[in-house]
C-alpha cells in the first residue's frame, strides 16, 4: 500500500463517525407541552434545533422580550448557538420597578416572565441542548502528536474508535434526547407548579381581604353590645357577667382578625416572592374570580395533559437511552496510523514509512461486567416505567381527592348558608315581633337578644362567606387536576357578596288588598318598614280608581317612599266579569286611568306594572265544564285586549291558577297564551299539599319557558294553606327552598306571599296551619282555591 493510498483509506475510516454525527436527528414529541404562547412555542422549536423559528418567534412578538426574563435568557442561548460563541454570563434580574400588577392575569403574567424557579427550568432546557450538540459531534477523530527525543523522531497519531462512531454514538445521541425531553417535562411541570401555587396565593388573598371586612363588622357589633352591656350593668339592669360575655365576644372576633392580617400578609408575600418583587411591597389586586370550566371526564382530561406524566415517560426513555448505551461499551476498537518511524540508531528517518494498526480494548471478565452493568440498566428501566404507573394512579387519585373536596365543601357551604339564614331569619322575625310590641320580655331583656342575635347573624354570615370561598377554591384544585392550563384560566370581575336574605337571593312580593293606609303618612312609614324588614322588594296593591283620579298626590308620594326604599310598586285590579265580551271594556277604561296617572306623574311617582286578577274559576258557571272553555277563552282575549291597548307602556303581569298547566289536552293551549301577551306571570299555587303543587308547578314553568316570560311563585300564610303548628321560620325555610327547587324550570323572579294580613297573622301572632300536610297520593283529585 503507498503512503498516499493507506492515508486516504484512513481518512476515509476516521471521517466516518464525523459525517455520521453530524447528521441532525428528529427529537420525539412530548407530551403535553404548554405551547399556547409564544414563548413556549420558541423553546420548543429551540430544542428541536429550529433556532432561526426560536428567534423569529421571540422578535417578532411584540414585548416578548422586554419584560420577560425567561424570552432573554432564550434568546442569548439561541445567538451564541447561531453564532457559534459562548453563552453569556447569567445577569442579574433587574429591580421590578413597575406598577404593581392589580389583576390576577397580569400576576401570572408577571409570575411567567421573572420567577427564578421558571428560568431555571429554561436553563435546564439550555443545558440539555448542548448536551445532545455534545452527542452528535463527540465522536470525531482524534489527533495527536508525539515526540521521541532518544531516538530522536516525531509520531503522529490520528485516532477513530470506529465501533464507537458507528454503534455507540446512537445510544449517547438517544441519552442526550431523553434528557433534553426530561428538561421539556421539567420547565412544563415547573410552570404548572409555579402558576397553581400563584392562583392559590392569589385566592388565599381574596378570601382573607373578604373576611377581613366582614370581621369588622363583626368587631364593630360586638363593641356596640360591650358598650350597651357595660351602661346597663352600671345601672343595675343586667348582670355584669353581660359585660364579660361581650368581652369574649370582642376577644374571639380579635383573634380571627389576627390569623386572618397574618393569612392575607403571607399569601401577599408569598406573590411577590413569586413575582421576583421585594416581599413586603404593596399589592393592591382587584377581586376578580377565576371563571374555572372542569372538564366534562376530569380522569381521562387528566390522563391526557399532565405534565407529570411527561416527565414520567422522559425518565423512561432516558433510562433505555442507558440500557442501550450500556449494551454498545464493550468492545471498544479504535483504529490508529502513524506517520514516520525512527530506527533507533540515531538517525533521522522520519520521512520514511506508515504505519496502520487496530487497537481493541476488551475489560477483563468481559461477560460478568456487561451482565452486571445490563443488569442495573434493566433495573433503571423497571424502576423508570414503575414510576410511569405510579404517576398514573397518582393522577387518578389526585382526581378523586380533588372531586371528594368539591363535593364536601359544597356541603359545608350549603350547612353554613342554611344556618347563616336562620339566624338572619330569627333577628328579622324578632325584630318585627319587637316593632309590633309583641314581646312580654323586658325593655332591656329585648335589648340583650336582640345584640346577642345580632352578632350570631354576623358570625353565621361570615362562616358562610368561608365556606363559599372554599367551594370555589375546591372548584380550582379540581380543574388542575384535571389538566386545566392555570396560565389560560380567564378571570371576571366578582360581585360584592351581598348580605343573605330569606328568599335566598329571590324576590319576594306580598299582595295588599286594603289600601286604605294611603294619604296616611304613619300608615304609609308602618307598612314600608314593614317591607323592608320582611326583605319585600314587590308590593301588588289593589288601587280603586278614585284613588288613581282624586287621591293621585297622595298615591305618587306612597310610590316615590317606595321607590326610595328599593320597593316597586303593581296596581292590582281585576274583576272575574271582565272574561265576558260584555264586561271587557271596563277593563280597557280601568287601565287607561293607570295610563293617565303614570303619564302625570313625575319619573319616581309612577306604577312599575298593571298586575291584572282576573279570576273565572270564581264565577257560578265555571262548574260547568262546557262553560270552562268559553271562560277561559274570554280571560285569553281580554288579556290580549289589553296588551294591545298597553302598547308597551307599561308592564302588565296577572295572577293565574296553578293548575291550568294540567290541562294538556285542551285545545288552543290557555297558559302559552296568556304568558305571551303579559310581561310575567305569578302562578296561584296555594294548599298544604307541597309535594303536589311543586310538581304543577314545574309544569307550568316548562310550560311557558318557550315563551321567555318570568313567573313568580305565589304561596298563601293563610293558616288553611299551611301545615299545623308551622313555625314563621320553618315557613321561611320552605319559600327558600321551594325557590331553590323550581330555579332549573325557568326565570324564577320569586316568591309572592298571600297576603299582608294573613303574613302579619303569621309572623306576629304565630298562627299555626289548620290543614294536614297530605302526599300528593291523597290529593291527586284536589283543586286549588284562588285567593
């Protein structure tokens, strides 16, 4: 072989693992990797050897540079690859001396851009990078020089394990891909961890700031009660023990004050820790509530998108990236030349000769080494794909416990609401029993309860606004364990919580049918405190029309007191003779004196509706069933009369029998009809049968849901409409709850109570039901009466 032959054939034999490893191999995809923003897309494309997409990505959105440490960071990486120079030091994160984030989206965006934890997981990603840059090129041949000075003479060497550049360098290349995915799965499960822990602090924050304005309200009571105690104990009126309950009451509210400072202090810390912002620095954030949609299968939305699993399956593949390595390291054989020679006599002849050799490396007991290292290769794998499974169970019971959370918090929340309304119940039941002086407790006795009672409510209602707190936290922990992106959570503005009324945050309506107390201003304040201690926000009022002509001023100053206490106001007419054609035009002239009277007066003196009770059920015909229909069909067309004659100006709403939604096979359909040409409907659904009018009243709902129109329940505080001994707060506890049941029919507006006098007789007197509570089995043939 010539000296320029053996050389090439060298060249050729060493250049082999050169070309190979610079060949670029395509990177597996990972699972579940968040590439919705910008950001994530360039990392991605970054591992993948895409620099050029990195870059663009980076640039070419607006401001994903600016402010975002983690796109800097990239980005330095990206140019000293491109660039072929050394990645720059890393630099200290500048002073955030922005405004404060005030919104819990801008807080995750802060979160994303500057949290060290987050950047670090980028220079993982970084590090993993030029490790397999490392893998692809590290098998290139070796040269090296030799001297010999005795005797005299150079070698050259130039060195290719031919094995290792051909067999071994796919399994280091598969090593490096393993542990570039494993820092994929790492920055994902890293971002997931850092944004849940910022939405919790950021929850934690809300609920310490809500609870923190109702307990001072709570302290502020309890020291008004301290100081009632305290001035009547001096004067020997109560015990001074009364002052020591109060003190105790001021201690308990205090320390719940502490821990709930020291909760809001450590979740506001625990942000601006996240955020890379000074510890202590101010964060005003709006209350805004995270708009959480939890996926319809939460176990498979799981199984599917969490990141932990994608670390799981990285840690695989790195450890049969191991396995596969460890089956290529032996035997190793290298390929050598040397150029020159020397004879040893001393003489120069270092331009004479070549010499090519092969090298093999084989370790002693060659087979007991390989079987112990493919041994602990093959127990990294079983360990890696363990850990897989266990991920998965672990998921699933993350998935379990997080739905078990959701379900006892909405309980919790459900008892706390419930007793929240009884002790708000109990305070407005006295408080009127007290206003009407019907309690035989002492001046100062009334004083004491009414404190104590008052301070019950407030307590109650705060437990209530924890346990509603907790729902919703329960509600998040369970969309992120279902996989919901916490970075892609939308937010909307929260509704202050009002305090809880006894319809459950429904309406409530009362029928008046005496309306004499008009043009009588004590009666007038009597039955507006009344309403608003009863927690009315509708009053239907039967208006003569004398009172719509000659008592007008009288009647626009009752509305405007109305008005001003948040309290609407319906003229209650009807007449059962107006469903006959004869009769209807009365009750055209009746609601043109409503529309003069609503056109002179001023814009806070006018009715807010024409409430129509028109009743053909009460006329000696309608036991004839042939009459029915042309009763009924007359109530249809004088009702359509007058919607026509109202065009619009003013709503009309009327009172129908629950059981018209039992006619189902009467033809033309009465109840659509009539819902269509009235603004809203108030069904008559009165009786002890509960079970019975819940059912017709679900009926006549569906009915008219097609239509759009809302409808209120009407029930009756008669002592013949209610079950024995019926306590005021057990009546409370069913107009609630009757509400609560019915909501899922249709725009429920709420409850109507029959009427003033019978709910007076109720509430101050205690009058207990005189019907049996029957099953809807016993009554199935019964028929409500009207009013």
């Amino acid at each position: 072989m010539t000296l320029r032959a053996a050389w090439r054939a060298a060249c050729v034999l060493a250049l082999a693992g050169l070309l190979g490893a610079c060949a670029s191999t395509p990177l597996p995809p990972l699972l579940a990797f968040p590439d919705r923003e910008p950001f994530e897309q360039a990392l991605l494309a970054y591992a993948q050897g895409q620099t050029d997409s990195a870059t663009q990505t980076l640039q070419q959105t607006d401001g994903a540079t600016a402010g975002d440490a983690r796109a800097q960071d990239l980005l330095a990486a990206v140019r000293a690859e491109s660039e072929h120079r050394r990645l720059p030091p890393l630099g200290e994160l500048a002073a955030d001396t922005g405004p404060a984030p005030t919104t819990p989206a801008a807080v995750l965006a802060t979160v994303k851009a500057r949290n060290l934890d987050l950047r670090a997981a980028v220079y993982r990603v970084i590090e993993a990078r030029a490790r397999l840059r490392e893998a692809k090129v590290s098998m290139s041949p070796e040269l090296s020089l030799m001297t010999r000075f005795y005797p005299l003479g150079i070698l050259a060497g130039l060195t290719q394990s031919v094995y290792g550049g051909l067999v071994e360098r796919k399994a280091m290349i598969s090593d490096a891909e393993s542990e570039l995915l494993a820092a994929l799965a790492n920055y994902a499960t890293t971002r997931r961890a850092v944004l849940a822990d910022a939405l919790e602090q950021y929850h934690r924050l809300q609920a310490g700031e809500a609870q923190a304005g109702a307990l001072a309200e709570e302290l502020a009571a309890a020291d008004n009660f301290r100081v009632q105690m305290k001035t009547l104990a001096l004067g020997g009126n109560v015990l001074r023990t009364r002052v020591f309950e109060a003190q105790a009451e001021i201690a308990s509210a205090q320390s719940s004050a502490e821990a709930v400072t020291q909760q809001v202090m450590l979740a506001r810390s625990r942000l601006n820790a996240l955020m890379q912002r000074p510890v202590e620095a101010a964060l005003p954030l709006a209350a805004q509530a995270p708009v959480v949609m939890v996926p319809e299968d939460p176990q498979a939305a799981a199984r599917q998108g969490r990141q932990e699993l994608a670390s799981a399956r990285a840690a695989v593949l790195k450890a049969t990236a191991v396995r596969a390595r460890t089956d290529t390291l032996t035997p190793d054989i290298s390929l050598r030349t040397a150029w020159g020679q020397s004879d040893g006599k001393n003489e120069r002849s270092i331009d004479r000769g070549f010499t090519i050799s092969a090298l093999f490396k084989v370790p002693v007991l060659v087979v007991p080494l390989r079987r112990a290292r493919l041994d602990r290769a093959e127990a990294l794998v079983a360990q890696a794909a363990l850990a897989e499974e266990d991920a998965f169970q672990q998921i699933a019971l993350d998935v379990i416990d997080a739905q078990g959370g959701l379900a006892s918090a909405r309980k919790a929340a459900e008892a706390s609401e419930r007793r929240a309304l009884v002790a708000e119940d109990q305070l407005k039941v006295r408080g009127l029993r007290t206003d009407a002086l019907v309690e035989e407790l002492e001046p100062d006795e009334l004083l004491v309860r009414e404190a104590r009672d008052q301070l019950r409510a407030l307590r109650s209602r705060r437990e209530a606004l924890i346990a509603h707190y907790a729902v919703e936290r329960a509600n998040l922990q369970l969309a992120l364990a279902s996989a919901v992106d916490p970075g892609a959570i939308p937010f909307e503005t929260r509704a202050p919580l009002a305090r809880l009324s006894s319809a459950g945050g429904a309406g409530r309506a009362l029928w008046v049918w005496r309306s004499s107390f008009i043009g009588q201003p004590d009666a007038v304040r009597e039955l507006l405190d009344w309403a608003s201690a009863s927690g009315l926000d509708h009053l239907f009022v039967a208006l003569k029309p004398s009172q719509l002509t000659t008592e007008r001023a009288a009647l626009a100053a009752f509305i405007e007191q109305a008005h001003a206490r948040g309290v609407k106001i319906h003229a209650l007419a009807g007449d059962p003779a107006w469903v006959r054609p004869g009769k209807q035009d009365n009750a055209l002239r009746h609601l043109e004196t409503v529309l003069a009277f609503n056109r002179d007066a001023s814009d806070t003196g006018r009715l807010d509706a024409l409430h129509l009770d028109i009743e053909p059920q009460a006329l000696r015909d309608w036991d004839d069933s042939d009459a029915q229909e042309d009763l009924l069909e007359g109530l249809v067309a004088v009702v359509q009369k007058l919607a026509k004659a109202a065009d619009g100006q003013i709503p009309l709403y009327a009172d129908l029998p629950v059981w018209l939604a039992k006619r189902d096979g009467v033809e033309p359909p009465v109840l659509p009809k009539l819902a269509r040409a009235l603004s809203g409907v108030v069904f008559m659904a009165y009786g002890a049968d509960r079970e019975r009018l819940d059912a017709q009243l679900r009926k006549a709902g569906q009915q008219i849901a097609a239509t759009g129109r809302p409808w209120w329940i009407g029930v009756s505080a008669a002592a013949s409409d209610r079950c024995p001994d019926e306590t005021p707060e057990q009546f409370e506890n069913a107009l609630r709850k009757l509400t609560t049941d019915l909501s899922e029919t249709g725009p429920v507006l709420g409850v109507a109570i029959h009427d003033l006098d019978r709910y007076r007789a109720l509430i101050l007197d205690k009058a207990p039901g005189t019907a049996a509570c029957r099953s809807s089995a016993d009554s199935a043939n019964s028929r409500d009466n009207a009013p």
